[in-house]
C-alpha cells in the first residue's frame, strides 16, 4: 500500500496582540516561521511543507529561505481556516494543521500523530496531548488541558484544571497538556470550517471546542514529547535562550 501523501499547512498570521509580527520574530538569526518550517521537514511522513500567511511580509520571508507559502485571505477566523483555504483543491490524504509559533515541535511527535490515521482508519481529526507532570503548572490559561473517554476520544478542552480534584485527601487526577497539532483527513477539515462558532468555543477561545460542540470526534494521542508555544514575550525569551545555550536546532 502507498504511504499517504501528507500535506503539512503552517498558518501563520502576522498580526497578534501580545507579540506583533510573532512568525518574523528573531530566533537565532532565523525568523521564528523558519524554526517552524524546518521542523516539519524534518517529520518522516511528511511529503509536502507549506506556509499559509495573510501577509506579504511573511510570504516574502518564506521564500526568502527556501520555503513554500500561500497568500490566503485576511477575513479568515482562525487558523484552521487559514489551513483549509490553503488546501484548496490540492490533492492529500491527510492534512496537518501545524500552529506557527511553534519551533519546539518535536519531528517525531507529528510522525507519532499521522501514525494513528495509519492504524486506526475510523478516525477523522485527531490532535496530541501529554501527560503532566508534578510540579507544572495546571492552572496556567495559556496551557490548554484536555479530558478524553476510554477510547482516546476527547471529552473536553479548557483553559482551566480539568479534571477538577473535589477531595484533596485523594491522589491527584492526570492532567494533560493539549498541544496545538491537529490532522484531519480533507473531509473532516471541510465539514469543520463550515460550521459556525459555538459558545464553549467563545468562551474558551477554543477552536477545537467547535467540533465537540456540533459532534465530531477528536482522537486525542498521548505523547512523550514536550513542547510549547510561543504566546507572550516571556515564551520567546525562554526560547531565545535554549536556542544561545545549543539546546535547539532547527
């Protein structure tokens, strides 16, 4: 059987509110849509990288270093949209959906994610999660935790700690680190940006809380892999520092 062909859609959107410009911020000496890019290459089961921007900027910056990119609209409600726009009429099997501000991304963990489409012909969407560990922070919004049923199936994604602990005299519940990484099979991601956003979704800021809430099923893979995305001044700090130190390369 022929390995799937999958395309790997990086929307990166030039405007954010705590960090303006985030996909061209310097890492390195590498703009951080770079760092991104590069990873995914470096992903086995990947057969196609591509970058889906608003900006002529970020267009510009991609290509300056080897990449592909497509300009997709401005009136896009999220990055999932953008992804989807992106696909067009472009031919995949499955399609990753793989957030811009993301350099720590581990090869592996995405190869680990396209694997369960592989092994488990059901599943339409499908995203990452870890397991944490004492001592991270469970209350932190910018973490997003995710519950699942005995299937691996999502239950719920939240900004908050879930599951709540009622009894503190009990052993503490896992918590699990949502990533950012989706994949869909294309018909999946077209039903999904149909759909019109739902209040859990408003509330959490919650993308993915759209499709629980108009029934589709994510199938939520655990991973060993550690990540972290860049969203506020301080993350890029951090990564700033691991890629002075040698600790990441791209």
């Amino acid at each position: 059987m022929a390995s799937p062909f999958v395309l790997c859609v990086i929307p990166a959107r030039y405007a954010s509110t705590r960090l303006p410009g985030k996909p061209l911020v310097d890492l390195g000496g590498r703009p951080m849509i770079e760092w991104v890019y590069r990873r995914a290459e470096r992903a086995g089961r990947i057969s196609e990288v591509l970058v889906a921007t608003d900006d002529e900027r970020v267009l510009r910056a991609v290509e300056a270093f080897g990449g592909r990119a497509a300009l997709t609209s401005g009136e896009c409600r999220s990055g999932t949209d953008r992804v989807a726009e992106a696909l067009g009429a472009r031919r995949a099997d499955l399609v990753v959906n793989l957030q811009g501000d993301e350099p720590l991304i581990e090869p592996a963990a995405i190869d680990q994610l396209i694997e369960v489409f592989e092994a488990e012909p059901q599943v339409q969407f499908a995203t990452l999660a870890r397991r944490m560990e004492p001592g991270e922070d469970i209350a932190d919004p910018n973490r997003v935790k995710v519950v699942s049923d005995a299937g691996g199936y999502a239950l719920y994604f939240s900004r908050h700690a879930i599951p709540y602990q009622r009894d503190p005299d009990q052993a503490p519940p896992a918590y699990y680190h949502h990533y950012g990484l989706y994949i869909f099979r294309p018909e999946a991601l077209k039903r999904f940006v149909q759909l019109e956003p739902s209040p859990l979704e408003r509330a959490e800021r919650l993308e993915q809380l759209r499709a629980l809430e108009h029934g589709l099923r994510i199938r939520v893979v655990e991973t060993k892999y550690r990540t972290a995305g860049v969203d506020t001044p301080e993350d890029l700090e951090r990564v700033r520092r691991q890629i002075e130190t040698g600790s990441l390369v791209p």
